[in-house]
C-alpha cells in the first residue's frame, strides 16, 4: 500500500546517502573493498539503519561474479568497482548498484556502460501494469542481446523488494505473473566479462498509474 512505499522509499534515500558519502569519502584506489563495504555499513547504522543484505563491492575481476563478497584486496586504478548495497529502514529493504570505473577513461567500460544503461532506460519507459515478468526481462535483455552481449547477462532482471530484500515478483524469462500496481521490485542489468570485470546498474522502482516510478535517485 502508500505507506509501504513510503517506507520503502526512505530506506531508498538512506541507500543513496550512503553510498553518495561512500563514493565522496572512500572510493579511491588503494582502499579495500572490505574498507568501503564497513564505511557504507557504518553510515547507515549511524543514520539509524540496518543493513537490508551484505553489501557487495567488487573491484577489477571480482566485478564479473554479481555476488562477489569484499576482500581485502584494495581497488585498484583504471578497473571497474561495483557496489551493490541496501539500507533496512522500520522494517522496509531498498537495493542500489552502481559501477564505476576508478582512473583513467576506458573505451570498453564505457561501450559496456552505455548498453547496460540503455537496456535499464528501455525497461524503466517500457514496463507497464499487465506486462508479464517474463515480458519485462525481455524489454533489457533484448538491448543487450542485440548489442551481442546476451550470454554476459546471466541473471534476472529484477526482483521484488519489500520485507524482505528478495521477493515475488520476479522479472525473470520464466515468469508468467502479470506486473500490477502497487508491485516494488528492482530493475538492474548487467554485463559481466570474466576475466576483465562487470558492470550493473540497479534502481528500484513501483508500478504507479501502470508506469515506472523510480524509488532511487542515484547518478548514473
């Protein structure tokens, strides 16, 4: 319901908080990814958060597995980092990735970049109320395919987010559940090069008057 979003939407303002000091204060080369993973966590229990999961940041080859848990290898210039982190607020998860590149501009991160942000752009203007989850990970997937990176994109598009940081619905090729009103789930692509490092990008959104409203407000 309203209130729920509302809530949803707060913890949302406490993960953008975060990971903005995060990226003003710690993201640098020569810290470790276990380095800004505590500094984002510290920030959000400071702001009376709890954490919604472990938060993920991966640097340079670590990038290219989503799930990726912080060393203490330090980040490293000219290499890919993604972050992939949540606040839990009164009892409500946000989820927020972003990548960026540490150093010096790159011709392949950014080729990667602009087709994983152009496939999250597609799905955020082409998902409406009725669209089925399979329906709407194909809308991304289909970007990304068609730029000839389809085997890079392994996981779902996205997830529903609430209580719990993973919940129905799923935007994934195998759901046949139509999105309604009222649903709050992730929409994050992502490209991954083993080897060399991934890029997603993931925003939280909720279907309003059939369309996308985004939840997270984040640059991109």
């Amino acid at each position: 319901d309203e209130n729920e979003i509302k809530f949803i939407e707060a913890a949302a303002q406490l993960t953008t908080k975060s990971l903005s000091y995060a990226v003003e204060h710690v993201i640098n080369p020569g810290v470790t990814e276990k380095q800004v993973a505590w500094e984002i966590e510290k920030y959000i229990r400071e702001a009376s958060g709890e954490l919604a999961f472990p938060t993920i940041v991966a640097g340079g080859p670590a990038s290219a597995r989503p799930h990726a848990q912080p060393t203490d290898r330090p980040l490293q210039k000219n290499e890919s980092i993604v972050v992939d982190m949540g606040a839990k607020l009164d009892g409500y998860c946000a989820d927020l990735t972003r990548t960026f590149w540490l150093g010096d501009k790159d011709d392949k991160f950014n080729k990667l970049y602009a087709i994983v942000l152009r496939a999250q752009a597609e799905a955020i203007a082409g998902i409406v109320a009725g669209l089925t989850g399979a329906e709407a990970d194909a809308v991304a997937r289909d970007v990304i395919g068609e730029a000839g990176f389809g085997a890079a994109f392994g996981h779902s598009l996205g997830h529903g987010i609430g209580l719990a940081v993973h919940e129905l619905p799923r935007l994934s090729a195998s759901t046949t559940t139509p999105l309604m009103d009222g649903m709050v789930f992730t929409i994050e692509p992502g490209i991954y090069i083993p080897g060399w490092g991934g890029i997603r990008i993931e925003d939280d959104a909720v279907l309003e008057c059939g369309k996308i409203r985004l939840l997270t407000a984040f640059p991109k």
